[in-house]
C-alpha cells in the first residue's frame, strides 16, 4: 500500500526542516527582543469557540468533528480564539500589559494555492491591557523588527495602516450605522480582489441610493496617504457633536502612533492606506497588514485592535491588540530575496573516524564524553576504510574529524584533523575535554 | 457563553510554557549532539495509514473523521507511520545511515490520568539502514544522554533491554510460531500489569495445554538479569539447526550491544530484563524502555527494532529502530527531582525607565537600536512615575535599568543601573551600541 500526504500538508524533510526551524528561531528571538512572553494553547478546541467568535459561516473552512464524546470540535483555524479565552480565564492574576507571543499550527480546509495550505504555521504576536497607542506602535514595530531580523530591509516591505474608527466615523457622517457599517466594511475589505462594478452592485444592495457616489468618495478616501490629507478628511466630516469630539480625539491619536512609529524600525516602511479594513468583525481600531514592497503575494501579516473580544468570549473587559505572520508567503518572499539560500542542516562538530577497530572502545568513550558536554559528535555505525571514512567526513561537513588507531598510535593519542584547513597534529585523548572549544572557534594550531 | 480547554488538552501559560520550551530545547540539543537531523511530518494523516501499521482495533483510540473532502483521516497517535511513509519515498536518495529526530505533538483518545493526556509531545528519535547492534547502541546512548541533559543522574533511571528474537526462539522451541507467537508475546507484554491468573487464562487461550508450566517458565526467564544466564538459556533451547545458528549470532550481537553500551552514558542504567516486549507487532529486534528507578510512574521512553515497517508501508526493505520521549511522564519525574524548579520566564535584559516625557523620543530609538542588535528590551507602554517604574523593572527581573530623563540630565546621556549589584552610571548615550555585552556579562563598573 502506497501512502501520500493529504493535499495542502507539508512533509518536511531535513532541508525543509532546517529552514522552518531558522523561521521559528528568528520569530522567537524577535518577540523576546521586545520581552514578550510564549504561551500556547491548544489545536483542537471546542467548536462553539470559533462560531462565537466569527459566525457560523466559519465551519464552511474548518476541519471540525463530532469526538468520540460526541463534543463538536475544531483545529483552530487561527489562535486569537484560544488566547483571548486564556486571557480572559486569568484576567485578574495577570500582570498588565499582557505581552505575548506564540508559534504554532494552524488549519483551514481550503483550496491550497500559492501562498495558502490547509496546514500553515503562524507567529502570533498580542498585547493585553493597554488601551493607548502605544501598544499598537509596539506591536506594528515589531513587526517590522521580525521582518528585519530574516534579512529584510525596510524598503522590502511596506506596512500599510488603518483605522477601522476613522471608516466608522465617515460611514457614520454618510448616515450608515450599526450592522449596515459592518456590511460596508466588509464589502471595502475585498475591493482590492473584486471588480469595481462588483463592488457598486454589493454597495447597493446596503445603501438606498448613490452607491456610484459613494464609491467615489471611499475611493478618495482609499488613495491618502499622508497625515494631513487624513486629518482634513476627518475634521469636515458632517458629525454631531459627540462622533466630532471623537474625531478630534482620534487625530490625537494618529499623531501619537506615527510619532512614536517615527523612532523605531518602520519608520520608512509605512504607508497610511485605508484600504486596509481586516475583513473580520471583531476589529475595533487601529489596523495594518505588511506587504513585499511590489505589492506581489498575499499579505505577509495582519492585525489591529480588538478590544471586545475578551468580553465576547466570557472574560471581562480588556483592550487587545495582536498580529499574525504566517509561515508561506512569508517563505516565499525570502526564498525570492536569496535569504533562505544559506539555510541547511547542521554539521557535526566532529566526526570520529576509526582505522583500527581494537581502538574503538577508546573511540567510543571520547565520543561520549565530547556528547556530554554538547558537542556534536558523528561516530561510525560500521567499520569501513579510513579513506572512505574521510570522504563521509567531508560529506556531513563536520568541523574536526577525530582519527583513531592509525600506525605509530598508541591508544592514549588521538589524531585531530581540522578539515577546512587541511591540518592535522596529534594530541593526547585526556585533552579532549578541554581544548574542542578553543578548536572549534580558531581550527588546530600548534600543540 | 464560557469556554474551557477540551477533556486532555492543555493551556501552556507562560510559566508552563518556559518549561516545555526547556524540555524541547533538551531534547533537541541532546540529538543534534548526536548529529541526528530533525524533520517533520503532518499531523494530520489518512486514517488507512495508522490501519495499515496497527491493525483497525487503533481506531477505538484514535481522534479520526471524515474531512470536507470526504477522506477518511486521523490526528496521528504516533510518528513512526509518518516517518516511515517518508523514508520509503525517498529511500533512494537519502544517504544512509539515516539518523533523524523530531519533537511534535501527538493525539490519542484515552481516559485521562496521571501521566497520560489526550495531546502530549513526543521526542522521537530513529535510524535506517544500519541493521548492526551499533545502530541500537546509539539510540540507546542517545536516550541515557537525553536523560542526563536534564540532570537526572544514572542512578535515577533504569533503561530495561530486551529483544523480540530471543522471545521468538523461545516460543519456537516449544512449538509456538507465526500468529501464535504474537499472541503470546502480547500476554507476556501485558503480565506486568496484569493478574497472574487471568495472564495463565489467556495464554491457555492460545496453548493447547500446560498453560501453569509455561508461566512458571516465562516468570523464570523475565527475571534474568545477566548476560551469562540469558546466554545460557539460548544456548539450551531446543532448536532446529537453523534456529541454533540464529540462537548463536543472537549471542554474538548481543555481546556487540552491551560491549558498545559499557563505553556509553547509559553503562550504570542498563538492565537486561526480558519482561519488556513493547506491545505493538511490528517490533523485530532489540526492545527497550526506560523508568525512573525506583519503578515508579510509567514509561519514560521505549522504542526498538522495527525492520519491517517501511517496507509494509509501500517502501523498500529497510531496517530501522527508534525511540518516543514523551513530555507527560517526563515532566512529572522532573518536578519530583526539582529540576524544573529554576526554569521560569525569561527577564529582559534592559528595562526603560523614562523619568520626563520630552525625552521618549531618545529612549524610544535607543530601544529599538538595542532590539535591532537582539537585545531583549522592555519599554514602557504608559507614563507613570520612576519610583513605580523601577518596582516594575524588579518584578519583570530586567538585568539593567536605562533611565531617562531625570534632573541634571541631558537628552544625550543616560543612566545605566545595574539592578542586582545596585550600582548606576550616567553614560554617553552613544555608548549603548557598543558597551551592553559587557554591561550584562560583568555588571556596571567604572566607565
């Protein structure tokens, strides 16, 4: 019986494996640079967890199952679900601002394509209890941060910000509220993968009249790209008085974020862009998503403010805000900028090579010893030349090989080769468990 | 509504989570320095691969439906399947030996208790094509230094040796072949759990008569502990001329093994004891599990020879032999050594202290500089007074306090304070490019 894969899952052999673990290491080592904390929850949860969240339309992309305890259960489609229900749970023993980050798998049952699997990896950043700014400015710094840290320069990439208040606020002058603004937000969030005539057709169906108008004027509103253009736009917006105080309030705001942004690593990869809305519901404020700088591919990462979700799922109240990078388009891109290219499977330390087997036990014990403190050690699993042995050694690319029982040997010395520069001395096996750190750093020299 | 974590699953808060990031990083710093590669497979599979490998009687433990697709697939139980469909597939192109580890996540649906989860980690850990005892050595010592590398001395385990062909020479040389004899070894695995009579009863199940005799010669043979009695029991068994050859190399390669051990880690841990014979039917060699010493709790690791397996699942013929880790009984032995005791959250190098508002922007940018240099830094997300602000750099641990902004300063210096040593300096601002490596290797002295 022959087996395969399950379409849009992903066997990763050594070299592929290699790469994942580098994009895990620099997400990890990026999230503890500005002293977030990991967590993680678990991939298969309660069912209702996703449909409270998203609606039920939800399960149309999800692998979800009755148990054999007849519970309806899902793999988590995306881990904010999971996170807000533990935040929520601990709310009150935990330290404020919650800054946290996670690296795990996620599933969606969808059509795998360039830049989408049914099985993805995600790093997922999130900053609980902080309302203001300055969790959003470091959260989006961050992201530019992780990005940099694969070898990415700031001109590679362009995070384009939002603000899902503002769109309330003009939708809100334009007399359009409640679940009506919701449609409108998630009609503008596909504008950029849809037809204009599409759009326009979909606008008409939430507004009375004037959906050919209305277009106009997002589309106006879609093309600015400077805080002052924005700042106009918000300060002549037909509001009452209380919606006109909020927009003065949110220019603040604004202000706050891009200044405190101006300081930090993103400083020139932004871009005001209020085509930007998140398609989900739950966002609530500032929203942004990071693309290659050409526009190509799909969105590397996404997030925004989602300050009700605690309290949907059964916390108490609690400001958040988080981001997601997934582990595709973001391979692709740095498969594309050469930047995965010297990424492969590590090399030994040393290799042992064995030319008399009545030394092997001596071989063997050296082997465990060097193990034991940490370094990587090869040793042969069956006995063959000493010449083919070499040519293995050169093969795994070990640093040192360790050579045993050649003539004139006596079972007390060991030959060390340094296999990048070609040298070799004899030293005495009882050194072996003190000068590999100084080999390994600057090759043999002299005894 | 409320949510809560499924029956068997785990929350990983940041405490929880630092330890099992400590375990996986254990894990996998004891197998690259046996330079075995790390790989990974899906964990989600067809449910006819687990069927294929263990007989349909697996469904009853498995989590398994039916996806979007209409396949019939399967939260893998375990590795091995996955990694033997993998290794078939490329079984040409992949240089031999193959020595590979992985650490992921595995599902089965059984009743919760103590040292058993419905999601646990496993570290596993195998090798193809080396059909020698040297092969099983390897994984042997691997798992002894695994065990090591977390503190436990040899002394706290026991890795209990056995082997499927002895067992197999045994049966044959009272009768017992093919089906038979995979029976009986089932009973044989289960007897240590089980009630001697009810053990008598299933094997009178498969026997025709003489099941009390039969036992009392198991019981005999399960308490050998040396390697002079098993040699002898080998060389006594009624045998055809064939089987008395076999019975012969076995001696020899036994010998090998435990001559290869005695140069290990594991030489103090060892115990021959046959009354370990791993349940599963694929086994076909050498089987081993380790315990913690004193007998307590459940496995900590087994694995063993499983020549046979790759080829059944649709590849080459190719011998193998491996171990699984898990992370559940593990966890429970270490914190009953106390050696999980100092693994916490990682503290932050730096912690920003921001004394006067109209210098954020320079401590901002520090900040970022030192994240960019990979430099763990905590910055304030609100303002709040220094006195509050330095509790805080206590509590989350920070090494060094950067102040900024306090009398007398000016917006090119800064504080450096040494929070453990209680020391502080005022610096040149510029210096925080170059001085924090020494800084945090050896405290602030004298500039």
């Amino acid at each position: 019986m022959q087996f395969t894969t399950l379409p849009g899952f992903r066997d990763f052999y050594p070299d592929l494996c290699s790469r994942k673990v580098h994009i895990f290491d620099t997400w990890r080592k990026s999230a503890q640079s500005f002293n977030f904390l990991e967590y993680d929850a678990p991939i298969l949860e309660p069912l209702d967890l996703y449909i409270e969240k998203s609606g039920s339309e939800i399960t149309g992309q999800l692998f979800n199952f009755q148990d054999r305890g007849d519970r309806s259960v899902a793999l988590r489609p995306e881990l904010t679900p999971s996170l807000a229900r533990m935040v929520g749970a601990k709310a009150n023993s935990l330290k404020r601002p919650i800054k946290w980050f996670n690296i795990g798998e996620n599933f969606r049952y969808e059509r795998p394509q360039k830049g989408r699997l049914r099985s993805f990896y995600q790093f997922n950043a999130d900053i609980f209890g902080e309302s203001g700014p300055a969790a959003d400015a470091e959260l989006i710094s961050l992201l530019g941060n992780t990005l940099q840290a694969f070898g990415l320069k700031d001109s590679d990439f362009t995070i384009r910000l939002s603000d899902r208040d503002i769109w309330l606020l003009i939708l809100s002058s334009e007399g359009i509220h409640g679940a009506d603004a919701t449609l409108v937000l998630g009609i503008i969030d596909k504008m950029e993968r849809s037809d204009r005539s599409q759009s326009i057709k979909l606008l008409s169906g939430v507004l009375n009249n004037g959906a050919e108008d209305f277009m106009i004027m997002i589309e106006k509103i879609m093309s600015i790209r400077d805080f002052a253009s924005l700042r106009d736009l918000l300060l002549n917006l037909k509001l009452d008085s209380v919606r006109a105080e909020q927009a003065k309030l949110r220019i603040s705001q604004w202000d706050d974020l891009l200044s405190l942004l101006s300081n930090t690593c993103v400083s020139n990869s932004l871009q005001i862009d209020l085509s930007i809305v998140r398609g989900l519901a739950y966002y609530t404020g500032f929203v942004f998503e990071a693309f290659e700088s050409g526009g190509k591919g799909r969105a590397l990462a996404g997030g925004g403010r989602y300050d009700s979700l605690v309290q949907k799922l059964g916390g108490p109240e609690m400001p958040a805000t988080g981001f997601a990078m997934g582990d595709v388009t973001l391979s692709n891109l740095l498969e594309d900028s050469d930047l995965l290219d010297d990424i492969c499977v590590k090399s030994p330390d040393f290799i042992v090579i064995i030319a008399a087997s009545d030394i092997s036990n001596e071989a063997l014990k050296d082997t465990t010893m060097l193990r034991s403190l940490g370094y990587s050690v090869e040793y042969p699993l069956k006995l063959s030349s000493v010449s083919k042995q070499l040519k293995e050694a050169n093969r795994v690319g070990a640093t040192i090989a360790l050579i045993y029982g050649t003539e004139n040997q006596i079972s007390n010395n060991v030959i060390v080769r340094d296999l990048k520069n070609k040298v070799e001395h004899v030293f005495a096996r009882e050194l072996l468990s003190e000068l590999p750190k100084d080999w390994l750093a600057n090759g043999i020299t002299a005894k």
